[in-house]
C-alpha cells in the first residue's frame, strides 16, 4: 500500500502543480513585457529549480521567478509546488527564435543510461544519434506506457509476458538533454534487451519467487527495436559521467511495480 501511495503522490504531484486548479495562460504580463508559452515541446521537463532566494516578481497577485538558465528571457510561477512542471514563458519578442531552438533536433544531446539509477549505472553519449528516432522512441513508450488514470488505455496496449529480467538484463534508458541544460526527456520508461530483443517493461509483477512473478513488456517497432539496439551493440557510445543536469530530481521508476489494473 505504501509504494501505491508514493506511485499515486508522484504521478498525481505534476497535474496538482501544473494547473494548481486553473487553466494555465498562453501569455503573462510582467513588469510591463508580455511572456507567451508553448516555444517548446511539452514532453520534455525543465530542469530549471527554484531557490529560497530567488528575486520574484509580481503581477497582480501573482509572482514570478526569473528563468537564470538557457539561452532566453523566461520567466516561471514562483506560487507553484514544484517548478519541474510549471510552464515556462518566453519574453514575446524572442518566442519564435526560441521555438525554432528547442524543436531542433540539433539543439540537443543524446544519452542512455544502463543499469539502476541508484546502482552506479553506465552512461553514454551518442554523437551521430538520429533525433528523429529518439523521438519517435519517446513517443511510442509514452503512447504504449501504463496509465494511472486510464484502465481503459492500459487494456488496450497490446503486451507479452516473459520472466522478469536478470542481472545480465539491465533497464536501459535513453533520453536527451537540450545543450543549454534547460530541458531532459522522460526517463520514465524502462527497456531490456531479453533473448537478444528490446522490449518496453510495461510492468513488472513481483510475487516473492511465485508463479506470478512476471515482466508485462511491449515489442518495439522493427525500426526502432533495430536502431536501438544497434546503438548498444555497436559501442556507439561515448562513456561519460551522468550527464543529468539534476539527476536527484529524475522521475522515479515506481510506475512500473506491480500494480492492479
């Protein structure tokens, strides 16, 4: 019950500081300069953080923090519970530089992650990597991952069952960081090399060495089960130090403990 308690917490955290309840601007006025959202893709998260002594400034009753990261003039709710979800804005008069940046695919760096995050795991950088494909990967797992608030989702995302990885079976991860530091892609969702395919872990069910201890995982697209794992077996990567630019802050792997659907 209380790993539920943290899954529900964690996943309910976003939506609750997002919208605090109202429907978030598509602009904001502040000091006199119109800020306008939307200038970049709302799959990736800010790794922008809030300090206590952070300067804010007012607009009526509500107050801003200045953006002191990446290369444009942003600005951020200084109300919210947590800036890693709140939108960010773009001073008005850079908006469409700052678009044309943050959906750029070279604008970004490309990264995976082998092995448990907490476990002193392997990291690598992919200077040649296809951005499309690592957008295309991001957005099947998002499309093919489970769903809290949707059953009905979740029974249609179309699953095989296999025996839950072993210790030559890390989870994989592979995500991207924009080169000015102010966003990272999801490393939420988990994948494993198993009998020499990829496969998205949907869900892994723990049942202390039962018959029902299983991983619920989805087959990838031959495209990018390909492209991927040629990326790991062709020792493209460049190893490096974790490169997240707030790794004390990256989604935890709790969505995807046993849960009932």
């Amino acid at each position: 019950m209380s790993k539920m308690l943290v899954l529900l917490g964690a996943l309910l955290h976003p939506i609750v500081s997002l919208f605090g309840g109202n429907t978030v601007p598509e602009t904001v006025r502040v000091e006199g300069n119109v800020y306008r959202t939307g200038f970049y893709d709302t799959a990736l998260f800010s790794t922008y953080r809030t300090a206590q002594e952070d300067e804010i400034s007012r607009s009526g009753d509500v107050g801003y923090y200045k953006v002191c990261k990446g290369n444009f003039t942003l600005m951020t709710y200084a109300n919210r519970i947590s800036s890693r979800y709140d939108p960010l804005y773009c001073l008005e008069s850079q908006f469409e530089q700052a678009k044309k940046y943050y959906y750029d695919a070279a604008s970004y760096t490309y990264h995976c992650r082998i092995g448990d995050v907490g476990k002193n795991p392997s990291c690598f950088r992919f200077d040649a990597a296809d951005g499309e494909m690592f957008d295309r990967l991001s957005s099947f797992c998002e499309e093919h991952s489970y769903d809290p608030f949707s059953a009905k989702k979740n029974r249609s995302v179309v699953r095989i069952s296999l025996p839950l990885p072993g210790d030559g079976e890390p989870e994989i991860v592979f995500y991207k960081i924009s080169k000015d530091g102010l966003f990272t892609s999801s490393k939420a969702h988990h994948l494993h090399i198993m009998n020499g395919v990829m496969y998205l872990a949907f869900q892994y069910c723990y049942d202390d060495g039962g018959d029902d201890e299983k991983l619920e995982a989805v087959e990838l697209p031959d495209d990018l089960r390909l492209y991927f794992t040629s990326l790991i077996r062709d020792g493209m990567g460049i190893p490096e130090q974790n490169p997240d630019p707030d790794a004390s802050t990256a989604q935890a792997d709790t969505s995807l403990e046993d849960r009932s659907l």
